[in-house]
C-alpha cells in the first residue's frame, strides 16, 4: 500500500486556465530539488503536463489510460522526468475515460486502486483538466488534499466558491474527507491596484490554510514553450524564486499538519 504519511495534492478546479498546470510541473521540480520524491500525475487529456515536461508518448507508452482501465500497472505506467521527479503521462485517450468508465460500478474510485502498491513518494500531484468530468472525481478520491490555483484578474474568484461547494458535495456523497488545502494565487502583480484588493479579499476567504503567491513572469510561459521547468529555462527568475519558496512552505504546512502526525 502507498505510505500513509504520502501527500497526494490535487491541483484544480473545475475552471480552465488558471495556471493549473504550470504550478504542477514547476512546484513538483521545485519539491525534486528539495531531495523529495514526487510523482506527477497528468489526468488531462490535453496532456500538457506530460509535454511541459518534455515527455514523450507513443501508442505503446502506458499512460493514466491504461492505468485506469487495469491495461496496465501503475508502477510500471510511471517515467522518470528530472532527478526524483517522476510522471504518469495523460494524452487524447484519457478523455475516453469519461464514457467507458461511465457504466462501471465504483468508476469514482478507478484510479485508487489502480494506485495501491505504489509507494516511495513523498509528494504525489495531480494535474487535472478543467470540468467535474469522472477523470476529476477519480483524482479527488484519490487525493488528500485539493491545492485551487487563483489567476489574478477581473474575474480571479469566479467558480471558487462553487468548485468548493462541488467538491464539498462530492465528499459527502462518496463519503470521503479530501481537506481544501488552501489556494496558490497566479499572476500577481502589485503595480496593479486591482491585485491589492484580490489578495486581501482571497486571504481571508483562506484564512487559516495554506495561501502562496507566484509573481507574474514572462519567463513561464517561455519555460512551457521550450518544454522546460522555470529552473530550467532561468533559475534566478522571480517564478523560480517564488516556486522554491511555495515549496519549501508546501514542506513547512505539512509537519504542522496534525492529519500526518507531522
């Protein structure tokens, strides 16, 4: 079985992009070089995580697919991407899912199991796509905890009280305890009188949980197009500041978390 004390944080909410996937690759890498074992699962069917990464899928590479359909095993699905950083990739086929699992009994809970076995991380993250799809719900059973990236902007908080009312709904009817860990605001900028308001405004809704900020950063989006980490595109960035202190704070958040006796 996977160790007990393993975080699996699930890095969504059912809006697109707000920065999702690139606090997934770029936190995961941040968490690696911290010497902490971390899988990265992609359950998007875009698969920009796995590209992000620079990870290569064939027709016969294993993906969250055949993970999930018990075509193959996890263990065997999961590829080294960076020194202790590893992935399970996702392509096209991952939005089969959504139909053949439709009909199964227990399809909320595929990935689960498909994990039991899986062990030596000590971080396991969860990039999902946008939608309250099955592949997402999977995710959240699976996780112990859900991380909501904020974009910064005119419409930042829009969908975060609904996707908490979604996944507290969720929770209760598959009778799980998936806990909010908090949010990860993007884009911040605080030239911008706008920003002030929103971070004000997002902390107190949060208060009490984990809460970081990521600067606004060119050099992210020039990261993704050479399918590189912000380490590795440009170390000394201020993304790349703000990813190292996310994850050290990530660390910190859990040893005072008294649900891992930590």
């Amino acid at each position: 079985m996977m160790n007990n004390l393993t975080k699996a944080i699930m890095i969504g909410v059912f809006k697109g992009g707000v920065g999702k996937t690139t606090t997934a690759i770029n936190l995961g890498h941040a968490l690696a070089l911290q010497k902490k074992n971390v899988l990265l699962i992609d359950l998007d069917p875009q698969g920009n995580a796995t590209r992000g990464l620079g990870y290569e899928v064939t027709e016969l590479t294993p993906t969250v697919y055949t993970v999930m359909k018990g075509i193959s095993g996890a263990q065997e699905s999961i590829g080294q991407v960076k020194e202790n950083l590893y992935l399970m990739p996702s392509n096209r086929t991952t939005a089969l899912l959504e139909t053949e699992l439709a009909s199964e009994v227990g399809r909320e809970k595929a990935l689960a199991r498909a994990m039991k076995g899986v062990e030596g991380f000590d971080y396991i993250l969860l990039d999902c796509g946008p939608g309250s799809t099955i592949v997402n719900v999977n995710g959240l059973v699976f996780s112990t905890d859900v991380l909501m990236p904020i974009e910064i902007g005119v419409d930042s908080v829009e969908g975060v009280d609904d996707f908490i009312k979604a996944k507290d709904a969720i929770c209760q009817k598959l009778e799980i305890e998936t806990r909010l860990m908090g949010a990860v605001m993007t884009k911040v900028d605080r030239r911008l009188t706008l920003t002030e308001t929103i971070l004000s405004h997002c902390s107190a809704s949060f208060e009490g949980k984990f809460f970081a900020q990521i600067r606004t950063d060119t050099n992210l989006g020039h990261a993704r197009g050479h399918r590189q980490t912000i380490f590795e595109y440009d170390s000394r960035s201020r993304a790349a500041e703000d990813y190292k202190q996310m994850a050290t704070d990530v660390i910190k958040w859990f040893r005072k978390s008294k649900a891992y006796g930590k």
